[in-house]
C-alpha cells in the first residue's frame, strides 16, 4: 500500500472526492470508481462539470510564458503525434451491471467474475494496483459483515443491491467513504445480493465486542 495514503490531502465527503476527481490527483483504481459512480448516478456532474470550468478558467489567467527555439518545438511534437481518437460516449449494454469504466478496468462482466468465498455469504476477487487494494465483493441478503474502522480510507461504489450501517443506507450507485474515523457494521439488504466495488489504501482493524465478531465471521 502507498504509504501516503489514496491522496496528500483528506477526503471525507463526495463533493472532496469530486474536486479530487477533477485535479487529477487519485490513483487510477479510485478515478476509476468515480467514473463508474457517474456513469450510474448524474447526481454530481454538474459539480464536476462546474469544476472543470473552474480548473480551464483558472489555467487561461495564468500569463503566457515564451518558448524557446517553439518552431523546431512544435515540428517534433506533430512529427510525433497520433491522431487523436474521436470521442466516443461510453455505452452500456443493456443488460450489464457493470458500468463501462469498471468493466473496462478489469476487464470482464459480472456472470465472470472469478469470486473467492472469505466468509459464509461473502466473496471477492482482489488485486493490487497502483498503491491500492482493489476488490469487487458480493455480500449475501440480510450478511452482515465485522464491525471494523480503517488504517487508511477506503471507497466503496455498490454496483447493485445495498447495505446499511451507521451511517445509513448506501443504494445503487451511491459512495461509502470511510476511514480512521468510522467505525461500522455494514449489513446487506435482505431482498438481494450487495456488489460493490471498493478501493483502499490501507488494512481494515476489526472492532466491537468479541462475541459479535465471532458471529459475523462464522455468519
């Protein structure tokens, strides 16, 4: 894991994910997560839209500085230069669950996804990219998972189906964030399984008391 954490700054809610988003400052797998979460919900493109404005006009006030030797600077980058691709609107297919961005990334739908039961009624498949630890989990209908806080921050994007803990409910393209601070017992909604997509840069501490913990690891 990258010892300075997902970013140099804290984020502790969507709009300082969002600005992150926009600076460019998140390792790939957390852009990811944020591209997907946009794909599903349009609830903050007008924020990101905002900010991109913001970053341009910001670079346009910013004074022009002179090149040197521009003629022969320019000659090599054309020289060298591709084409650029014409934009292309990401499509979902129809029935998928995965958002373009996710299924992109790692490279597969869901019906292929090469799950690993960890405990009774929960599955993941993980990796590590880019400082970060990448998992698609599968949580069965009314499972709980261990009470635990995070040594780092972790984001959690669900795909389908939702859980609740402390904080509240998290529903089809909504964003956990959690880290030192949070101290939670997510529990999958009963009338279907909870997918997610979840990024951390730092290892789970379980919590609570011995006999729950017991419980919800043998589930």
């Amino acid at each position: 894991m990258a010892e300075t954490g997902m970013v140099h700054e804290h984020i502790d809610t969507i709009d300082t994910l969002m600005a992150h988003y926009v600076a460019g400052s998140l390792p790939e797998p957390a852009r990811v997560l944020v591209r997907s979460h946009l794909e599903m919900k349009s609830d903050n493109l007008g924020l990101v839209n905002g900010l991109e404005l913001l970053a341009g006009e910001a670079l346009e006030s910013i004074p022009a500085a002179a090149i040197t030797d521009r003629d022969q600077r320019l000659a090599a980058i054309f020289s060298s230069a591709s084409p650029a691709p014409a934009p292309q609107t990401a499509v979902r297919p129809e029935n998928a669950l995965f958002p373009v961005a996710l299924r992109d990334f790692v490279g597969f739908e869901v019906e292929d996804v090469p799950w690993r039961r960890r405990l009774p009624g929960f599955k993941e498949y993980s990796l590590d990219i880019d400082g970060c630890e990448v998992k698609l989990m599968w949580i069965r209908p009314g499972r709980a998972l261990p009470a635990h806080t995070h040594k780092g921050m972790e984001l959690i994007l669900v795909l389908d189906g939702a859980f609740n803990d402390e904080r509240g409910r998290f529903g089809s393209g909504d964003i956990s964030i959690a880290d030192e601070t949070v101290d939670h017992r997510p529990v999958a909604e009963k009338d279907r399984p909870c997918i997610a997509f979840a990024v951390s840069d730092g290892p789970i501490r379980l919590t609570g008391s011995l006999r729950r913990m017991i419980g919800d690891l043998i589930g």
